[in-house]
C-alpha cells in the first residue's frame, strides 16, 4: 500500500456525492448506508463492500479523534478521479494525529488504519480544505479507464 502526506487532489475530479453527519456513533452505519445508495449508479468495478468498511473505520475515527470548540460535522465525499474511486474523510482533528498503530491482539481498538492500509491502494491524510483534518483512500480501477 502507498501512503502520503501533503497530497493534493485533483480538484477538478468529479465529485460523485458528499454526506455531512454529526459527530455522533449513529452517523458510522449511516454513512454506510448512504455511501451504497449514491454510488450503486455509478457501478463501480471495485468492492462496495470493502470502500464501506474503511469509511466505517474512518468515519469512526473522525468521530473518536475530530476536536473543535465549535459545533461540528464529519463531512465524506467521493470523487472518480480517471478510472480511480476517492473517498475523503474530513474532520475537524489535526493532521499530525493520523498515524497506523500496532496493537497488541488483546486491544479491541486500533486498527482502523491499518484495514485502510491493507485493502485500500493507496490512502492519504494531510490538512483539510474545510480545516482540520482529510484522511483518504483510492481505490484504483474502479471504472474503465
């Protein structure tokens, strides 16, 4: 797997679909499910399946590690940038925050990251437009190219 900092996007990739969720346990298996309704038209060739467990688990994190003394949202977005698939994960955290952890087999938390690792092609954290923090994954051919 690639993983970078400090990589700046396409910003002209199409954006196939945006979801705006409060920071809240409810929001996890709602971005599920909204995620698989707006990209069912788009027929990916890549796993539905898997691009909604890492939006679980970066959702998750966005919810677990997201800081602001303001009200806030964890804001996801998908993009078809050439035949890749990009799901942007945005929260209001600090960039510098974002790391893979090694958890011993007892812990029930910390992996998250390491799941995006090792299914995603590539993922990506680095400062957020909106302020905070993205964390993102591509999924590659995901449409002819």
């Amino acid at each position: 797997m690639a993983y970078t900092i400090d990589r700046h996007p396409n910003p002209d990739a199409p954006r196939l679909g945006a979801m705006a969720l409060h920071p809240t346990a409810e929001s996890v298996p709602r971005a599920r499910h909204w995620f698989q309704k707006f990209i069912a038209p788009y027929n990916p060739a890549c796993s539905v399946d898997e691009c909604v467990l890492m939006i679980s688990e970066l959702v998750t994190n966005a919810i677990l590690y997201g800081r602001s003394d303001d009200t806030w949202v964890v804001r996801v977005e998908w993009f078809r940038e050439g035949s890749s698939l990009r799901v942007e994960v945005h929260n209001p955290g600090f960039p510098a925050n974002v790391r893979v952890r090694s958890p011993d087999a007892n812990d029930a938390h910390g992996r998250g990251l390491l799941l995006v690792d090792s299914i995603a092609d590539s993922w990506h954290c680095g400062p957020s437009r909106f302020g905070g923090t993205v964390v993102s994954f591509e999924m590659a051919d995901a449409w002819p190219s």
